[in-house]
C-alpha cells in the first residue's frame, strides 16, 4: 500500500473511531464515515465494501501487530525482547491502554462483540501453549474457555474501571488467580 493510499485508510479509522465516540455502531452509515474522513464515496468503496468490514479489518490489523510475534520498542513500552505470557499479556495492556479512546469507543453494542471476537481469537493462538501447560484434569476445551474468557472479562472490567491498575499489575494479578 503507497502512502496516499495508507493516509486514506488512516483517515478512514480516525473518522471511524471518532464517529464510534458519538454514536453506535448501528446507527453509524458509510456517509457519516465519509463526510467525517473528508473523502469520496468511491475512495471508501475502494478501501472497503462495507462499514462492516471497515471494523473487522481495524480489529484485525489492530490485533495482528499487538499480537505479532516480532514485537518492536514503543514509546510507552518495550517487550520486543520477551516472549512469556506475562509479558505477551502485560503488552496487550499497554496497547489498550496508549489507544484508550480507541478503545472504549469500540467497546460498545456491536462493535463490542466484533472486538471480543478477534480478541479472544488471537489470543487462543498467542496463548495456545501456556493454556496445554495448564495442569488440571479437566477437558482442553474447558481450559481454554476459563483461560481466554477470563481474560477478556478482566480486560473489560480494567477499562471499564478508567485503566487505573498499571498494566503490569493488572496482569500479575489475573496470573495469580489463574494459580
């Protein structure tokens, strides 16, 4: 993708993102998106074939770099050089947490469940071994389920609480209740 094009579909997720802030999903139309990103119908036709998939690829490129499994330095944080679950889930926070507004603009009616999706999808795989690791006589299914569920949830809850536990010890004390 040129830079032209990567600057529209930049505008493209900021006028998203800010139009989510303001209203739902539902009632959100790809002429509110247009007319918010300042560009042609035919730009966001281009782009995208709906408002649909507009979320599904912001929630997929967002969780595919947070995800990503050569991580780089970042201005708020830096685990390019760890690769434990702590740390995989520690950078998950911070991700959240730099990206707050995005966020808690996303999370809520539709789009909630789309984000919950991927969420809990790149974290089955990013966490796959850790959950096998586990050592309880109970089915791997079920393992996952508690594993990825509980996670989210607690997710949910530390934004919903404005993100005041660090991330750091958000994850320390999800990770002692997983003892």
């Amino acid at each position: 993708m040129d830079r032209r094009q990567q600057k529209t579909r930049t505008a493209i997720y900021e006028a998203m993102t800010k139009l989510l802030m303001h209203k739902k999903f539902e009632e959100l139309t790809v002429q509110d998106i247009i007319d918010e990103a300042n560009i042609g119908r035919s730009t966001f036709y281009s782009h995208f074939e709906t408002k649909e998939s507009l979320l599904d690829q912001m929630c997929n490129e967002m969780f595919a770099h947070v995800f990503s499994h050569d991580l780089t330095p970042e201005k708020s944080h830096d685990f390019s050089n760890t690769s434990d679950i702590e740390a995989r889930l520690t950078h998950v926070l911070w991700h959240i947490k730099d990206h707050g507004n995005n966020i808690k603009a996303i999370m809520g009616g539709e789009t909630e469940e789309v984000f919950t999706r991927y969420f809990k999808d790149y974290l089955r795989n990013a966490c796959a071994q850790s959950i096998q690791d586990i050592d309880a006589d109970v089915p791997e299914e079920f393992k996952e389920q508690f594993v990825i569920g509980s996670f989210v949830e607690t997710v949910k809850w530390w934004i919903g609480d404005g993100m005041t536990m660090s991330p750091e010890e958000t994850v320390r004390n999800y990770l002692k209740m997983m003892r």
